[in-house]
C-alpha cells in the first residue's frame, strides 16, 4: 500500500479563500481550472492514456492463449475437366478414349486445440501482470508530470506578466526622469551629459519593454499548448503568502519515500522484471510443448463422367462424415540453427541493460528529490530576503530622488536606484513562483503529488488585482508534508 505524503487543513484553507475572495471582483482563472483544462485537452496526458489502456489489453490476450482454441472451416469448390485415354498403340491407329469429368465438392469442419504444456505462455500471463503494472505506473507519472508542466508554464505566464509591469513602471520613472532632466537643462541647472544618461536609460526600458512582451507572449503560447486555450486574466498569488518548510523536515526521509513511491523509478524496477521474465520465456524455445487437438467434420462430391466418343455417362457420388477425432500432439525442439540460442543471450542483455536503466533512474531520483528539497529551503530564505530587498531598494530611491531635488545627488543616482527597484521586483516575484515550483517537485519525487495538491496551492491564489485579498489569509497551508 503506497503512503502518501499528503498536506492536511485543505477544507479550512479553501473556507478562509472563498470568505476572503471579493464578490465583485471579474472572474479569471485560477490554477486549478487551468489544471482541469489541461486534463481534457493536453495531448501527452491523453497520449498516456491510450498507451495504458492498450497495455491492459494484454493480460486478457495471455490468458486466451492458455484456453481452448475453436476453429471452424467450410469450403466449395466446382471443376471440369477433359481428359484423353488409351495405349500408345490404340491412340495411333484411333482406338482412344476421350472423357469429360465435371464435379462439386463442399466439406465443413470444426478444430480444436488446447494447450496442455507451453512453458512460453505461462511466462507471457506472469509477464503480462508485470506490464500492466508499469502502464499504471507510467500513467500515474504522466499525471503528476502534466500538474508539475501546467503549475510550470501557469508561473511563466505570471513572472513574465509581473517582469513586463515591472520594466513598464521603470520606463515610465525614465521618462519622467527625462522630462525632468531636460526642463532642468534649459534652465542650466545640469549638464547635457545628464540629460543623455536618462534618454539612454528611457531608451533601454523600451527596449526591455519590447523583449518582455514577446517573453510574455511565448509564456502565454507554451500554455496553450498544455490545454488547448489561450490564457486571459490568470489569478495570481498575494503579494505575501506563508513560506512553509517541508514536512518532515529531514531530507532523508523524503530521499527514502521516493525510493519507495516515485511511479518512474517505479517503472524501471517493473521493466527489470519484465525483461527477465523475457529471458526465462526466450528459454522455452528449447522445451517441448504438448497440445490436445480435436476435430469434427463432413465433406462430399459429386460427379459426372462422360464419355465423348459413344456419350456414355457415370455418376460418381461419395459423402463422409467424420465423427470426431481426438488426440495429443507433442512437439520437440530439436535444432532451430541456433536462433533459440541467440534469442537467449539478445533477452540477457536486454535484462543486462534495463537493470542498468533502473540504477539510473534511481540515482536520478535521488538527486532530484534532494534539490527539490533544498530548492524549497532556499526559496524560503530567498523569497524573505528578496522581499526585504524591495523595500529596501524603494526605499533607497526615494531618498536618492529627495537627493536629487536638493543637490546632493545625481542624474547617474536616480536612474541606477530606479533599475535596481526593478530588478528586485523582477526577482521577488520570480522567487515566489520558484518556492511554489519547488513544493511541487518535491512532491512529484516523492511519488505523493495529486490533484488534491492543486487544490491546495490554489488556496493561495486570487483575481490579478485583488493580491490583498491573500494577504488576509495568514495561514492558507499547512506545512508541507
């Protein structure tokens, strides 16, 4: 039974978002309606379906070779034909015998065979429990992988959304800054050299403004392509939301559940032991096999001979009936010119590499599971710390622009404080998308992340717009466990 790491207080979350959540506020898409859209429309997801709904196919298929096989068979048939007879003699001197045949025959008949010893077949029904347990497991990473891709391209669209407000509010700062620059220029309180710098300033916002739209625009477009529709107004986290550390807090143990649960190592391991029960079904070809055949059937003909030369003519009639026939048929191997052979040693190392494939993909799993830990634990710290960063760079310009109005500072000041701001507000939000990210991945790797968890996270999310109505919300999560 799979232990599931599961977050808890999700009903008291979502009872706090909807009393916090404005009536008047336009809709918009939030996560888990993306989600939803994704799961009908994205093709990989649908792709992986199919693909396991083919592969539990496979299991009935084996267990039909190991019950009775019925055939049934019918068959007609009309023929005419002219034949000429006598000795070498007689056909010399006119002494032959011309004849015309004409006949119809039919029959009907019904085989069967069953299977009494076929070591092959009992390895393909064991092997077929094996493969249908990989479907499921290949789907269920499929699933879990399109959460972690729709939560992926949905923060794209909202740090590329947040990137361009942020560059859009620099350029607009540049531009007063010019307009300033210049009025304090004809009246010669600066030099022209100041004046350059903030045309030079205004001129790289627009510039950054052109890349961040069309970052937007592919955001936008990778998102489509998950769920089939063009993303409009997606709600976004509050400007402030509860950075909580996983639950346990000991890397380990999170190393350990996914070692046991991660669907993809989960995969491998079954492909191992798929690959082996290869081997032992490629082995089989050298054992005998041992069948009991049965059959019933009827057949008739009948038949006109005609003679040509004097018009005589004979009727030829014959009808059998074949009661039954029962016996048991054994088969030896004996000599294949070594295909069998080769088909052995082909599965050995075929096995020889699957089993490598699942030292892989373990070792793999490990490291991702790790950095999705600390990728949690660092985005905390630096969420905070990128907070405290915009404030303490909004706060450095304004005293740079009371600087600036007085003298004591320069043009150079004012639009380097002003590109800091914004590059801070450019990497807060950023971080916050990353430390969500992060929870998620953690969750995939330890085999656990599900729709519920969608849910969840999408407690913290509101109208774009609205962000305060999350900040009221000081504990939409609990830790993440």
């Amino acid at each position: 039974m799979r232990t599931l790491i599961t977050t808890s207080a999700a009903v008291t979350a979502v009872f706090f978002a909807q009393l916090w959540t404005p009536a008047n506020v336009a809709h918009s898409e939030d996560l888990m309606q993306v989600y939803s859209q994704a799961l009908r429309n994205d093709p990989g997801i649908r792709e992986a379906e199919a693909n396991m709904m083919a592969t539990l196919e496979r299991k009935p298929q084996a267990i039909a070779n190991l019950l009775p096989q019925l055939d049934g068979s019918a068959d007609w048939r009309t023929s005419e034909t002219e034949s000429l007879s006598g000795d070498l003699g007689s056909i010399s001197t006119g002494g032959s015998t011309r004849t015309k045949t004409k006949s119809d025959d039919w029959s009907w008949g019904l085989d069967l065979r069953q299977s009494i010893f076929d070591w092959s077949k009992w390895v393909q029904l064991k092997k077929s429990d094996k493969e249908v347990a990989q479907a499921q497991s290949d789907f269920e990473s499929a699933r879990q992988d399109l959460i972690v891709r729709v939560a992926e391209a949905y923060f794209n669209v909202l740090a590329a959304q947040d990137t361009l407000v942020a560059v859009q509010d620099a350029k607009e700062a540049f531009k007063r800054q010019l307009e300033q620059s210049e009025r304090r220029f004809e009246v010669g309180l600066i030099a022209i050299t100041d004046v350059k710098e903030s045309q030079a300033a205004y001129d790289d916002a627009t510039a950054t403004e052109i890349n961040s739209k069309r970052s937007l625009a592919n955001s936008k477009e990778a998102l489509r392509e998950i769920t089939g529709n063009y993303p409009d107004n997606l709600a976004e986290p509050g400007y402030e939301f509860p950075l909580l550390p996983p639950n346990p807090e000991v890397e380990q143990d999170w190393v350990d559940v996914a070692m046991q649960q991660n669907f993809t190592l989960e995969s491998a391991k079954l492909g191992a032991e798929i690959t082996r029960q290869n081997v032992r079904s490629a082995r089989s070809g050298h054992l005998p096999t041992l069948d009991l055949t049965g059959s019933i059937g009827h057949s008739e003909s009948d038949g006109v001979q005609t003679d040509l030369d004097d018009f005589g003519v004979r009727l030829n009639d014959r009808e059998t009936d074949t009661k039954y026939r029962i016996g048991v048929n054994l088969t030896i191997p004996i000599y294949a010119g070594g295909s069998v052979s080769s088909r052995v040693q082909e599965n050995v190392y075929l096995h020889r590499a699957s089993r490598e494939n699942y030292e892989r993909v373990a070792r793999q799993t490990e490291r991702e599971t790790r950095d999705a830990y600390f990728g949690v634990i660092s985005e905390i710290a630096r969420v905070r710390a990128l907070l405290r960063s915009v404030e303490s760079n909004q706060t450095a310009l304004e005293a740079t622009v009371a600087g600036y109005d007085v003298g004591t500072r320069t043009t150079v000041d004012v639009l380097d404080a002003q590109r800091k701001l914004s590059e801070a507000q450019t990497n807060y939000a950023r971080s916050k998308y990353d430390y969500l990210f992060n929870v998620l991945k953690l969750k995939e790797g330890a085999g656990s992340l599900a729709a519920n968890d969608v849910e969840e996270l999408n407690v913290l999310f509101t109208e774009r717009g609205e962000s305060q109505a999350s900040e009221e919300i000081t504990e939409p999560l609990a830790a993440i466990q």
